[in-house]
C-alpha cells in the first residue's frame, strides 16, 4: 500500500450520485456527484472529488474537520449568524466541526475534499 495518494480531479470512473437530505433542502434542486479517492486511519480520514450544481443547502458537519480546495465554480458560504463569503476556482477553506451554515452553490462546482472525523 502506498503512503502517497494523487487525487484525480477528472476521474473517469462513475461517481456516487445524490441529493441533499429533505431537510436541508432550501432552494433549487441541486444535484451532487461523488467521486471517493481514498480512506484511511480506520474510516476517519476520507477524500476525493465533489460536484454540485446550482441551489441552496443546510450544511452541517458535526464532528467533522473538512478542507475544500475549489476547482471550478463559483459557491457562497454563509456561516449561522455570519456573513456570506464567497469561493471561486482556486480557492481554498476548511470548516470546523460544529459548522452550520447555508451552502450555495452559483455556478456548478467541484472540489477537492479531505474529511476527518
């Protein structure tokens, strides 16, 4: 096993398709793509490629540490009692766990992901 993980941003195998969960629904009908990459240290540590398209959502991470590194699109990001910030290509952030907040995708985005809970 190797100890050096390239993650592939172009994967060309099928991604898990999804939605969001009902409840946190608040706009649009955004539809996510999950190409999974990697898991390590017993389930805890996962990354890979994510993608969106347009509309709004409830995000919560509980206990989870997660860094996005933003390859495409334009997201706005509004902390619970917080200001809107917004990440475009090239852009990276890392959200805490106890993050709630809205997630907005604008225009269509992927990301790195790296979680760890």
């Amino acid at each position: 096993m190797s100890l050096l993980k390239t993650i592939d941003t172009n994967p060309t195998f099928a991604p898990r398709e999804s939605g969001p969960l009902p409840e946190r629904l608040i706009s649009g009908n955004p539809a996510f793509k999950t190409w999974a990459q990697d898991v390590a240290r017993g389930e805890t540590v996962h990354s890979g490629v994510w993608e969106a398209t347009p509309g709004e959502t409830r995000s919560i991470k509980g206990e989870k540490f997660e860094f996005c590194h933003i390859l495409s699109g334009l997201i706005e990001l509004t902390p619970e009692d917080g200001e809107p910030v917004v990440y475009k290509a090239g852009d990276s952030f890392v959200m805490k766990p106890g993050f709630v907040g809205v997630w907005k995708t604008i225009e269509t985005v992927r990301k790195i992901y790296v979680t760890v809970s």
